[in-house]
C-alpha cells in the first residue's frame, strides 16, 4: 500500500511540475525569479526520481548517489527563499549564500559521514554506527530547524512586500504575496506532522524509512501547493514584476525630506481636498503616483505625510474614505435595491475580499450586520 502511494505521489508531481515548468517556459517575459522557481520544480521532480529509484533498490550500488538524495529534503525551502527574495527584491551573493549555504554545509557532513561509516545507507533506512561523533545524529534533526528557520525568513520578505504594496495601491494588487504567505502554513503544518514522525521513529514505533517517505509525500504535496496559489495568483505569469525597490522602503526616504509645518499644513489640506472635494478614492486603481500627480506633490512627501503625520499608509488612508462612502449609502434607504457589494464597487473597491476585509477593520463589523442594525 505504501508503494503504491509513493508511486502515484512520484508520477503526479512530475507530470505537474512538467505542466507548471511548460507554462513558465512558453511565458513571453521571463524574469529571474521564474528561472529560480523551474529550477525548483526540475528539483521536485529530480527528489520523486531518486524516490522512486531507491524504492526499487537501483541505486543500492551508489551509495555516494543515494548520499545526494537523501540530502534533497534540506534543499527546497532554502531555492523557495531565494525564488521570494527574488520576487521582493534583488537577490545578492550574500541572499544567494544564505538561501544555498546550509544544504553546501549539509552535503558535505553527508558525504564525510557517508565516506567514514558513521551512516549506513539501505534504501531509505539510515542507521548511525555506534563509533559516529555527536554531530551526526543531529543531522537529520537538523533538517526541520533549517525548515522552520526559513519559514521565518520568508514570512519576513511576505510582510515586507505587503507594507511596501500598501504604501503605493489603495487596492490589492495581483502582485501581492499573500498565496506565499498561506503556502507557509500548510509548510508549518507538514512540518510539524514530520517532527513527529521522526520522533516515533526514534522511539522504535516503525523504522526511519516510514518517516522519510511521509517527508517524501509532503515535499511532493508541496508542489501542488505551490502551483494551485500561483496559478490562482497569477505572480507566475506577470510580465513586468514590481520589486519592492520600486517604492523603496518610506522610512529610508523620510530621512532626506525635510518639511516644515507650513508645507506639512499644504499637504495635507491638498491630500483632504483631494479625497473630499475631488473623491479620487472612487477610482478602483488608485496609487500614490496618481494622487502625487493630482496634487503636485512628491510620492515620498505623501507617504512621509500619511505616515508620520495621519497615521495610516495609503492603501488604509483611501479604503477609509471608501468605507465611509459605503456606510453612507448603506444607512440611506434609496439605496435598498442596490447590493452591498455593488454599492462598495461604486465606492471604488476593486473586489469583494478587499472590501470585506477594510470593512471588519474600520467597522468592527460585516457590511451585512451593519447594514442590519442600520434598519432596526
């Protein structure tokens, strides 16, 4: 039974990692960070080959071969850093050495661990010789630090390009990460199902090969993940990717503006006139680049404005007019034939997951249950 999920989990992620691999291939526009993710999933589908293999015993006679394997586990999350960073900005030699560095190190105490016989190989079954150092029966405990490791470091770029992106859209730009962000749960989760498997089998309940081919299977499930959030993201296949250096991170910038408080006041009467007078937030893809192009005034200066003097980033500095357009529309009654969410498109939302999430957050409430207590 086993084998036979093995072998069907081995032969789906190849034929989707070949899919998701064709897409990005044929793409018109390939940037960096598509490179890095084919070569992902060319290593999922390298790690269901090795799989495979050692599970019908090809590769008994190439233990150095087999050594290579069992390392492939340690190698993923790191390129998916790598791939994120590169999505959010520019990766760097030191990124890259981050990102590759520990499965270096990890092969190469593999491989002196192999070469000495302080491991034993046979097929999935690793077995530590009684002689072996301390520091080879922590390395395949190693493997799950490293995992949550990177999962910290990812979760840190996600948020990073979130502030960034509220900074420039008043709306959800399809350039978001949110479907990484959500893709780090079910990691989490595999992860946690993985340490306890590994402690069961260090208890003696089944052998390690039960625990490496439960590993196995959620690295294989991984690639489906990761392929059902980007294609229904889309971040695959946009052409001209926005990086976070775009914006650039405010802060930084604050530094170099100096405004006095007769140009603060200016600002900040243009920004209400603005929204107020002009109602730009009703325009569904409004940017900082539009409201600095409205007003006269620099990117960097309303941003520092919003978020120094107003408390609020953009993307929350214009959804608080549009709630406050919806509210208003919703408590008049000659607005009953009309639908909450078509009321909130008129009030320049751009979807309804948007909407509903700025409408909790500025409201305490759902529109539904807002629009019930108005009536009563």
């Amino acid at each position: 039974m086993i084998q036979l999920i093995i072998e069907i989990t081995a032969f789906s992620s190849i034929a989707f990692s070949f899919f998701l691999v064709l897409l990005l291939v044929l793409k018109r526009e390939k940037n960096l960070a598509d490179i890095i993710l084919i070569g992902w999933f060319i290593g999922v589908t390298i790690h269901c080959i090795y799989v495979f293999l050692t599970m019908f015993g090809k590769l008994n006679s190439y233990p150095y071969l087999q050594s290579i394997g069992s390392t492939l586990p340690i190698l993923h999350i790191p390129v998916i850093y790598i791939y994120t960073k590169e999505l959010v900005e520019n990766n760097t030699i030191i990124s890259v050495l981050i990102g590759l560095g520990p499965f270096i190190v990890y092969q190469v105490l593999f491989y002196i661990a192999i070469s000495n016989q302080f491991l034993i190989l046979n097929g999935f079954d690793v077995n530590i010789s009684r002689n072996s150092p301390f520091w080879v029966s922590v390395l395949s405990p190693s493997q799950i630090v490293i995992v949550f490791v990177y999962i910290w470091f990812i979760r840190k770029l996600v948020l990073k390009q979130s502030y960034l992106l509220h900074q420039q859209y008043s709306f959800e730009s399809k350039l978001t990460l949110d479907w990484i962000n959500n893709w780090l749960i079910t990691l989490f989760v595999a992860a946690i199902i993985i340490v306890i498997s590994f402690l069961l089998a260090d208890v003696g309940i089944y052998s390690y090969s039960i625990s490496y081919l439960i590993t196995f299977i959620f690295i294989s499930l991984q690639i489906l993940i990761v392929g059902i959030y980007g294609l229904k993201q889309t971040t695959f296949f946009v052409e001209n990717l926005i990086k976070s250096k775009v914006g650039d991170d405010p802060k930084l910038k604050y530094e170099k503006s100096l405004l006095n408080d007769e140009q603060t006041q200016l600002i900040i009467q243009d920004l209400l006139e603005a929204m107020d007078k002009d109602q730009l937030y009703l325009h569904s893809e409004l940017s900082i680049t539009d409201i600095a192009n409205h007003t006269g005034h620099s990117r960097v200066q309303i941003s520092q404005i919003l978020n120094q003097k107003l408390g609020d980033n953009f993307f929350d500095y214009v959804n608080k007019y549009r709630i406050e357009e919806v509210k208003q529309k919703l408590a008049s009654s000659e607005n009953d034939q009309l639908s909450i969410l078509g009321i909130a498109m008129e009030a320049g939302f751009s979807s309804k997951s948007t909407f509903n999430k700025c409408f909790k957050k500025f409201t305490g409430t759902t529109p539904s249950l807002f629009k019930k207590n108005m009536q009563e």
